[in-house]
C-alpha cells in the first residue's frame, strides 16, 4: 500500500505547528493515494505524546525511543530514518516541517536514499500520476516552481510554518465516526557504534517566542525603500500609532535597521493580518508568499512601477517621508 | 594544535545588490542574470573568514572549492585574496542545471580528489537558492557528521571544535569530533575586507581548474540529467487584487485611507 510518512516532531513536549499542518495535508494526500499516512516520532518517553497522533486519523506510527534521540545528532536522526525505510519500505514520500531539525535531516536522508528533496515548499498537491507536485519560490523570489521528483521515491520535501491552507481544523473528536485505530510500532534505531560524538556540553532555553507577527491583527512593514534607520523609526511610529506589530523583508534586516525575527516572507514569517501596510517594499514573492489570509493589503512606495501595486488593495505613490507623518497624524486626531 | 587541513565551498551568486535587476525570459521560463556581476554568496564569505581564522590560530591550509562557469574564476581569484592558499573550480557543461544532491555530489569529488580533510565549511545558505541542502548533503556523501547554522566557533583542542547551534527553542553548545562537515550563520564573525595588495597579489595565482573527465564522479548522478528533483514549470502568482490609487496631498491621501479602511481609533491590533 502507498504510504505518506511525516516526520512529527515535537518541541518542549508538544507537536510543532508545522507537524500540525503537515498531518492534516498528508492526510488527504494519502487518502487521494488510497494510502496511509504514518507518523515518524522520534525522542526520548515520548509515548504519551504519540497517542494524540490518531487527531488526525494517522493509520500508524513509527516510534523510536532512545536517549541519544534526546537532542538532535544529525547522523543518529539520519541513521533512524534511513533503517525505516529499510525495514519497512520505501513510502511514496516523506515530509518535513521547514525548521531547524527538518531543515537540516530531511536533505541529509535525500542524500542518503538518492532521491530529491525539496526545499521550504509553501504547497503540496499531486498530479494525475500521484507525483508529488511541490510549489517553493523560485529564482531570487520573482516566481513559484513546481519541484517534481519524477523517477525517485520517496519524494522527499520540507513544508514553510503557516504556509499550507489547511483550513479549519480537520481534528477529529475521540470517538467520533472515520476515527482510525492508531497502530504503535515501535523501533529499534539501527544506531552504529562508532558513531562520531557530538556531545552537549550545555543547553540555553531561548525566551519563550511570542508568536506576535504570526498573530498580530494589524502589521507594518518597511522594506529597502526606507533608506535608512530614521525611516525605519517612522514605521515604528506608525506601527505605535495604529496598534500595529512592525514587521520587515530581508534589506532592512541586512542594513541592521530590523531584527532578523520581524522579517516576513519565505525565510522569515507567515502573517495572516486583518491590516498591513507595506512602506518602501517593493513587492518581491519571497516577502508577499509570507502574507496569507484575507485582509486588506496597502502599499506606500515612490516607485509607481514597483511590483507591490499589483498585489495589494490600496497603494499611494509617494514619499513615505510625507506620507507616513500625516497618516500618524490624522490617527492621533482621530484617536 | 595539529594544524588542520580546511575546505571551504563557496557559491558564486548574481550581486543581491543588484537582484531587482533578475528578470524571467518569458518563453524560455528562465532567470536573466546577464550583465549582474557575481559575488561570493555572502554567507560564503563568513564560511572561509572561519577557515582562515582556524588557520591563523594553528597554521594549516584553507582550499577553496566552488562549481560554477567559468566565468566564476574571478570570484574564486578573490578568496584568494581573502587569505585562501588554493582555490579549485570545478567547471564543465555537464555539472549545468544541476539539483542540490547533484551539486553535492560533484563538490564530493572534487573534495576527495584534492585529499582529505579535518574541516569542511560552507555557508548555511545561498542568497539565490537558499534551500541549505548542499551543506548536509555534502557531508553524507562524505561519510562524516555535520552541523548546519553554526553561530559561534571555537577549536577545542586538536580534534575537537566547540561550536553552538540555535534551533527555535534552544541555543546548544555542542563538542564535536573532526572530520565535520558545518555550515555557518552570518553571527558567526565578521569577515575581512579585500586590500587592494591582496587582489593585486592575488591575481597571479592560479585558480585549479577540473573538468567532469578530472573528477571521480559517475556522470548518471550530476547535471539536469541527473539530478533527481526537476523542475516542472514556473508560474507567477496571479493576485486577485485590484489596486486602487489614492492620489492627493499626503494629508489628503491619510484622510482617504483612514477612512477607506474604516480607522477611525486606535485598534486593538495586537
């Protein structure tokens, strides 16, 4: 039978959000197969954590529990996914969330089977031959590619945080109709003995991240056309003003004018804003594939030819330098 | 220390100063870069500061690797001025439109062809690519462990660097054991700049040129034809947005957008 495995990991005890998306996806991927989808768990006692996988009527699980699984050592994660595969079959693919971990094990087991990996997928669906047809941006972020891995199996791919469109929760309450049996196998990681260490010398719990861009209502973002540090104050400002959470693409990062997490696109964030106003953003697809959602989209920008003005609902050609000053006005007038 | 032998792949990439000038040839669905410079992929350039860092502490030798065009030999010409003792392109036709694995699998022989090595840096990320594959793809078909996303490096003693990782809930610090495979993080220092004597002395060294003919590699697995992923078509995405213009005084344009997007107080955005 056709199998969508998906590598479920979990941080701090609980499923990483992207696990989450990737379940709900894979499993209509795998009932458009007629297939299974299995759950690929990894850790250290981790079993209480397996059985909320039937939420998302996963058919069955590859547990495997060891403590050198504690932390992530890439060739041991390597190793583990590779002797599934080896026992068990080659399923037609396996995804990855587009973390840290995915980001770094889901190529290294391409590599290690043969086949394709795919890389920040912001879309998955398959063709009419069951290819696995994986959108990513393409080509300095101006346009999407479909990836196809057409003669290797498994298609290998990792999937953006907040990215797929899963709609509304496709959970199923325990005990309601269409529920599956979960099937717990457990595995024994093929872990070899001279295994190069890489040995913890110490651990530091990063501050808790909130999810403030993720979930904020309202966002302004200032891209390359700011200039400067003081126009990038300006959109502070503006933020302040409208209740907003500031937000930026990839120069403004690269100037120092933004931190590295406000950053909003393929490599930064995904915002589903009800309001974001763009400012000095020219509108490239590796910052507009990060806004999702159904909100209103405004763009100030002097360049009447920037790209933006064909992606947002309102746009106002001119200088931000004006603009935006008498926009914080008006606000506090209204206020 | 033993001193260490050190590689370090670079990617030449179209200058990202210059990357709204890339455009798509709408028939053929390609990227036009012609007429953009290319430049050492910027986290390539804290990929071989690392390596020539290592190198200064406890002697040793720091060697260039990149597949590219040609053309790419200026760039490679520069890490020479950066401090590298050798650079090696690798360049044929047959490595063109390649995937990750299969550009993985040609820097893996140019590597073993040209030694081995306690050390193999690469930066975390290419500016037009940006999947981060080739990196830990290198190193399985190397057969040693990796790191990928290191942000603070130090030699620990002669076979052992104590680097830190930062995944999106913990920063580790992580002995490992040599041979390694990392790849770097901007924050991992700041590199160099060229002195004009450095280029000028640089330029009368050689770059190592090799072909697919020079190299250990298995022509089924490099190149378009070769590489597992293809990509099937290109598409722009069609936005069902229609813009509407405001025009008018920036006063003017403020009142009329407050008013189109019904702000009239302070919300509760957060």
């Amino acid at each position: 039978m056709k199998a969508v495995w998906v590598f479920a990991e979990h941080q701090l005890g609980q499923w990483t959000s992207v696990t989450r998306e990737l379940l709900t996806t894979a499993r209509s991927l795998a009932d458009e197969l007629g297939g299974e989808l299995i759950a690929i768990v990894c850790g250290d006692e981790v079993e209480n954590l397996v059985s909320t996988l039937s939420n998302w009527r996963v058919n069955r699980v590859y547990l495997t529990e060891h403590k050198g699984l504690t932390y992530y050592h890439p060739l041991i994660y390597t190793e583990v996914i590779t002797g599934l595969v080896e026992k068990f079959g080659c399923p037609e693919m396996i995804l990855f969330g587009a973390t840290y971990l995915g980001r770094d094990l889901a190529p290294a087991v391409a590599a290690r089977l043969g086949t394709g990996c795919a890389a920040d997928c912001c879309e998955l669906k398959l063709d009419q031959d069951g290819n696995l047809l994986q959108i990513v941006p393409g080509l300095g972020g101006t346009i999407f590619a479909t990836i196809v891995t057409p003669h290797h199996r498994p298609q290998v791919a990792t999937v953006k945080p907040g990215m797929l469109e899963t709609g509304e929760p496709t959970e199923i309450k325990a005990g309601a109709t269409g529920e599956v049996p979960l099937e717990i196998v457990r595995f024994e990681a093929p872990i070899p003995k001279d295994t190069p260490a890489i040995q913890l010398r110490e651990v530091r719990r990063k501050p808790p991240k909130e999810a403030k861009l993720e979930a904020a209502a309202r966002v302004v973002a200032g891209g390359a056309g700011l200039g400067g540090p003081e126009g990038w104050a300006l959109v502070e400002e503006l933020a302040e003003a409208l209740g907003a959470v500031v937000g930026c693409t990839r120069p403004a990062v690269d100037e120092g004018w933004a931190e590295h997490d406000l950053m909003i696109g393929q490599s930064g964030k995904t915002i589903r804003p009800e309001l974001y106003i763009g400012i000095g953003i020219s509108g490239d697809m590796m910052h507009m594939v990060g806004i999702k959602g159904k909100g209103t989209l405004v763009a100030i920008n002097q360049d009447p030819k920037a790209a933006i003005f064909n992606q947002v609902d309102y746009g106002i050609v001119g200088d931000y330098r004006q603009i935006v000053p008498a926009l914080i006005q008006e606000l506090k007038s209204r206020a | 220390m033993r001193p260490l032998r050190i590689a370090v792949c670079v990617k030449p990439v179209p200058d990202p100063k210059e990357s709204n000038r890339l455009q798509i040839d709408p028939a053929t669905k390609t990227l036009v870069r012609k007429g953009i410079p290319l430049v050492i992929n910027p986290l390539d350039r804290h990929a071989l500061e690392a390596g020539i860092k290592l190198k200064e502490e406890a002697e040793g030798k720091v060697t260039v690797f990149s597949m590219a065009p040609p053309a790419a030999e200026q760039t490679l010409t520069e890490t020479l001025a950066m401090g590298a003792d050798e650079a090696v392109l690798l360049s044929d036709l047959r490595f063109a439109g390649g995937d990750t694995l299969a550009t993985a699998r040609v820097l893996a022989a140019g590597l073993k062809k040209m030694g081995e090595w306690d050390l193999i840096i690469c930066g975390a990320e290419s500016f037009d690519g940006g999947t981060a594959q080739v990196g830990p793809q290198l190193a399985v078909l190397l057969g040693i462990p990796w790191l990928t996303r290191v942000c603070q490096l130090k030699r620990e003693d002669d076979n052992h660097l104590l680097v830190t990782v930062e995944d999106e809930t913990e920063q580790r610090d992580l002995l490992a054991q040599l041979p390694l495979l990392i790849t770097v993080d901007s924050a991992v220092n700041q590199p160099r700049r060229l002195s004009l004597l450095g280029i000028l002395a640089a330029r009368k060294r050689k770059v190592i040129t090799f072909t697919a003919d020079d190299l250990p590699v298995d022509l089924a697995g490099i190149g378009l034809n070769g590489s597992p992923t293809q990509t099937r078509d290109l598409f722009t995405h069609e936005s069902t947005k229609k813009v509407e213009l405001l025009t008018g005084s920036p006063q003017q344009v403020a009142i009329q957008l407050l008013d189109k997007l019904g702000l009239t107080e302070k919300g509760a955005g957060q």
